[in-house]
C-alpha cells in the first residue's frame, strides 16, 4: 500500500515547519521512537507434560525468547525459539516455560495535520 498524493503532501508541509521537522529528525537520528515503543509481552506459560520439544508447544514463534523455569531448584535456562512451535531444546516434564514476544505499539491514527 502506498500513500495517497495528498497525503503524502499534508506530510511534507507538517514537516517542513521548524518545529515538527526539528523533532522528527532528532527522534529518528536517536532511534528513541522505535526504543521507546518496543518491549515484550508474555506470551505463554507453559508447564511441560511431555520431553517433546514440540508437543506442548505449538504457541512458539520463531523470535520468542523462552525462560525455563525448573521444577526444581536449579538456575533459570533462556534459548531463542529458531522454528516456530519447536522448543530448542527437550522440555522437561513438570517444568515452567514463559514465552516472551517482542511487542511493538501500533501507529496512533488520531494525529491530524
């Protein structure tokens, strides 16, 4: 999809005005727009009920980080899922497995110019 002419020329003209042109260049020079919008989001919990890596987890994208939180006590495990609905590693029955997602907060629509 592609902006409409005049769309694209409301645009330009907001830009183009000191104030909103200033801003814009400096939140993109700083990268602080995408940063200050990104976080995560929890996306699963997961108590393993089988040492399949993919049976009980078929909510896994490709991207997720994955927290292994052992039964018990041991220290915390973390592995980056590479093939969606595959855990990259064997679970283990009885364990907790939280799925973190990146997030990203949609466009806000409302601006007028």
């Amino acid at each position: 999809m592609s902006l409409s002419s005049d769309t694209v020329a409301r645009l330009m003209t907001a830009l183009t005005s000191e104030s909103a042109g200033n801003e814009v260049a400096t939140v993109l020079n700083t990268s602080s727009s995408a940063a200050s919008q990104r976080g995560l989001t929890i996306a699963a919990a997961i108590t393993a009920a089988h040492t399949s890596s993919t049976t009980d987890f078929g909510a896994l994208k490709v991207g997720d980080t994955v927290i292994h939180l052992q039964a018990t006590p041991g220290n915390p495990d973390f592995s980056v899922v590479v093939t969606a609905g595959t855990l990259p590693s064997s679970a283990v029955v009885g364990d907790l497995y939280i799925v973190l997602r990146p997030w990203s907060a949609p466009a806000s629509s409302s601006a007028t110019l």
